[in-house]
C-alpha cells in the first residue's frame, strides 16, 4: 500500500494553547489511516511569514488559519494557495473579506431568522478624498437621528456594521445617547440595533464542520467567566434549534469555525452577532469547554485533509432562497435550511470517518488533559494575559475546570459503553 502525508499547517497568532493540544493530542492518536488505497498519514507544522513567488506551489493540502482576518499577507497567501493549488482552508478567506456582520444579518433576515430591528447609518466623520466633497453636496441627504433612534427604539445598541471584540459598542437608552455615541464614532459605518430585552439567556454557539457545541455565555462577567459550565440552559427543542441555526449560517456561508451568539426573549432566541472569523479559542476563555473544541477541529480538520475535501470558493445561496419562500411553518424552514447545511458539509461521511478512525479520539483527549504538559500549556497562556502574581492562581483556576471536565466526560465516557 502506497504511503500518503496530508500536511496541515497551523497558521497562528497569538494563540498559545489550542495549537499545543491540537498537536500533542494528533501526536498521540499516531493516525495511519487505510483510506482509498492509501495509507495516510498526517503531518503537522506552524505556517511561518516569509514573502512568496505566487505560482510557487504549497506544501500543505489544509491551513487552519488564524491569521487572515488581520493580517493581509497571510490572507493573500491563503488566497492564492486555494486558487492556485487547491487548499482547504478555514476559514473560507473570500466570503470572510466580503461578508461581515451586516452581510449576515441581511441574509439571515432574508432567510426569515428573527434578527432584531437593524438600522444603518452613514458615518459621522470622512477622511478627505478627491471626491468625497461632490459627492456628499449632490447625495448625502440631511437625516434626523432622532427619528431613526424612534424607529428602531430603547434600548438599542450602536456598533460597527463589521464590528468585532466589542469595539465601538455602546448600549442606548435615549437620543441623548445616540447622539453622543453617535458624534463619538468617527469614520466607522454603523448599525443601530433594537436591543433584545429583556432577555434571560444569552448562548453562544462554536461550530467547527457539522458539529455545533451551544454555552450559556454572560457578557456581563469577567472575560475569565463568561462562558458558563451548565448543562441544562436549553430545551432539547431549543438544543436543536440554536444548532439547526448555527449550522444554516456556516453552511450558507460557506464558514467551517464560526461562533453565533442568540439571546433568548419570550422564548425566542434571536441571533445577534454570527460573522466571527476567529472564534474565542483560548483557554481563559473557553476552559471547561475547549477539549470539545479542540477535538471538533482535530475531527474536522483531519476528515478534511484524508479526504481531500475540496475547498468551496464561491457559496450557493440558490437553495436556502428557495427554502426560506417555499411556505410552510418557521419550524420546517429551519429544518430543511439545516438540512441542506449539513449536507454541505458532508455530515455523513464525516460521522463515518469518525467512526472508522478516530475511535481512540475521546479517551487520549481524557487522558491528555490529566497530563502535566497540558497544564503547562495553560500557564504559559495564563502567563501571557495575567500579571505575574495572578499566573499561580489562574493556572489552578482554569486547571481545576479542566479537571472537572474530566470528571463529567469520565462520565458521559463510561455511560456509552
Ligand atoms: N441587539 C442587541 N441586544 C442586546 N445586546 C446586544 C445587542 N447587540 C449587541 N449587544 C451586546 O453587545 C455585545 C457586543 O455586540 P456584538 O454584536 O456581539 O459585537 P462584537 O462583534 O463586537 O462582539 C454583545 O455580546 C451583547 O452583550
Ligand atoms: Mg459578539
């Protein structure tokens, strides 16, 4: 039987943990699988910056990448490497640079999803430009802000029509607010969004490939403690549907790691913020929850790369349109919607594979997180966002969930046998 590498490059930031269990983990599974012929193994490597020749093939057949949404080099290296040597990457760097936040509440309002009542609004201030004079004298009409904050109503929230990481939030209760908020954001393009309020749950939603994983999540906590350790937040109704939803917008995307963030008013989760191209994957942020993360982009990334998924550059919208005005009830939508999703991404063929070679997959993740080189990849991250007298603590704070995943997964492990 031939022997076949598929070489997976990582290509990071400042992610210091993850990547650590990703590779001891990949490590330990010691894969050699007996695929199409082939005995296929994997190799991993970090992705380093260097300048490029563009028809200078790439070694690697999949990237998980960290770095596009920031930084151009690494983005237009992906790019051409999909292009021209066909690279499965993650995320998709074309519909990530086009699409941002507002792209994906005006499609999510067009599949018929409950996204709060949302304004744009040109911006406050403009940087000089040849044209720019001529062009706001003839067309920029005149508006009155207070008018549109009555539109939308309070509380609202003003933000960037792209935002991310919080910038440029403010939390409206009146025009006085809009106004200040308002004159205060410059040359940013921003959205005016119908609070949903009261709401008594907020759920955030990582999705890697097929698999979704739902946290209750409180953005009011210190970042350490925003993701919550609980289990029985959502219905199983509810369960399903944050992930049917989570998966409509990854798959009508075309976004394989994406988090969608919901909150539930009058039993009604309403997604708010669903284009994040570099979901939280810290374990300062994530703890309890990151060994499910870590073995969703192991599972994810590996099918990919021994199949050689092939990378989907363009979306195909035609099908959810489709859907979303074939009638019937809300409920069926979301379905057949998430049906088509999981399609795309193969879900059958990616729960077989699983079956088939990764069974070993959940006890060495179990293992592992007992070990001291885990815990040492914990405090180097504490290390690297904590001042020095808090690292000790911290490292025991974040370990000490670590354990207690252990505890439950020991669990839910035993329980399928
Ligand atoms: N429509 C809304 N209703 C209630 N809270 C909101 C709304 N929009 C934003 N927020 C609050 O502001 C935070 C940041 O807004 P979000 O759209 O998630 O921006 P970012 O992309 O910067 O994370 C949210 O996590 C939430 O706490
Ligand atoms: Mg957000």
């Amino acid at each position: 039987m031939t022997e076949s590498i598929r070489r997976i490059g990582l290509s990071l930031g400042a992610d210091l943990c993850w990547p650590v269990y990703y590779e001891d983990i990949v490590t330990e599974l010691d894969l050699a699988l007996d695929l199409g012929g082939e005995k296929i193994r994997f190799d991993i490597e970090r992705v380093t910056i260097e300048p490029f020749d563009l028809t200078q093939p790439v070694k690697y057949d999949l990237v998980m990448d960290r770095l596009s949404p920031w930084y151009p080099t690494t983005r237009e290296w992906i790019k051409k490497a999909v292009v021209m040597d066909g690279l499965y990457t993650l995320n998709n760097p074309f519909t990530f640079q086009s699409m941002q936040k507002h792209t994906s509440y005006v499609a999510m309002m067009r599949l018929g999803l409950p996204v709060p009542k949302t304004w744009m609004l040109p911006p406050r201030d403009y940087e000089e430009g040849p044209d720019l004079g001529i062009t706001l004298e003839s067309y920029a009409q005149m508006f009155d802000l207070r008018d549109i904050g009555e539109k939308v109503g309070y509380p609202a929230f003003l933000k960037p029509y792209d935002g991310g990481a919080w910038v440029g939030v403010s939390r409206i209760d009146s025009y006085e607010d809009l106004q200040a908020a308002y004159d205060s954001s410059g040359t940013r393009v921003m959205h005016l969004q119908e609070a949903v309020e009261p709401f008594d749950l907020f759920v955030r939603a990582l999705g890697v490939g097929p698999q979704v994983n739902s946290m209750r999540y409180d953005p009011g906590a210190p970042i350490h403690d925003r993701y919550k350790v609980e289990f029985d937040f959502l219905d199983a109704d509810e369960w399903q549907r944050m992930e049917d939803v989570a998966l409509i917008i990854n798959g009508f995307f075309g976004w394989d790691f994406n988090s969608c963030e919901a909150l539930r008013r009058d039993g009604i989760l309403h997604p708010i913020d669903f284009a994040n191209a570099n979901p939280d994957s810290q374990v300062t942020s994530l703890h309890y929850h990151i060994p499910w993360l870590v073995k969703a982009l192991i599972r994810w990334s590996l099918f990919c790369a021994a199949t050689k998924r092939p990378m989907r550059m363009a979306t195909d919208w035609e099908p959810y349109f489709e859907i979303a005005d074939s009638g019937g009830s809300d409920g069926e939508r979301i379905k057949d919607m998430a049906a088509i999703a999981r399609a795309g991404f193969a879900h059958l063929e990616f729960a077989s594979f699983c079956d088939t070679y990764l069974d070993d997959l959940d006890e060495v993740t179990w293992t592992y997180f007992g070990e001291d080189r885990a815990k040492a990849a914990v405090k180097h991250k504490v290390g690297a966002i904590f001042p020095a007298h808090e690292v000790d603590r911290f490292t025991d704070h974040f370990w000490g969930l670590l354990e207690f995943w252990r505890a439950t997964e020991r669990d839910r492990l035993d329980a399928l046998v």
